[in-house]
C-alpha cells in the first residue's frame, strides 16, 4: 500500500512538474508572438512618420524650386519654405 501511494506522488508531481514545464513554454511562446507583432507595428508607424517626414521636406524643396523660377528673392523662399539660403541655392 505504502509503494501505491508513492507511485500516486511520484505521478502526480511528475504530472505537475509536466504541466508547469508547458505552461511555461505557452507562455514564453505567446509572450514573444505579442512581442513579435508589437514590433512590427511600431516599425510600420514609425516608417509611416519618416515617410511623411521625407515627403514634407521633399515638397518644400519642390516649392523652392518653383519659386526660384519665378525670380522669388532667396530670403522670402526661405522664410516661406523654412530651408535655409544655402540649401536653396544648391536646388
């Protein structure tokens, strides 16, 4: 009886021990999935924000570059686009 009783516990830890062992890898697994997708939405909003960072300094200079065209005196193109004379006259 007393040999039952030990098999009984040695199961049931084993079984314990088991189900601590897999309740640990679910969680390490769901863990780095969340991180995984966390990331890549903040790689995608941080790409968005460069991308319309690029763009708006793109457009500055484009309109720079029509007003230059129009004979538009370098500092008031610089004081409408806010780039700077030097940055202007390379356009």
């Amino acid at each position: 009886l007393a040999e039952i009783e030990l098999l009984a516990d040695l199961d049931y830890n084993t079984a314990m021990e088991n189900a601590q062992t897999l309740g640990m890898q679910k969680g390490i697994e769901e863990g780095t999935k969340k991180g995984i997708e966390q990331g890549i939405e903040q790689g995608i909003e941080q790409g968005i924000e460069q991308g319309k960072k690029i763009a708006y300094e793109e457009s500055k200079e484009e309109i720079a570059k029509k007003m230059k065209k129009l004979n538009v005196d370098v500092n008031i193109i610089s004081q409408v686009t806010g780039l700077s004379i030097e940055k202007i006259n390379i356009i």
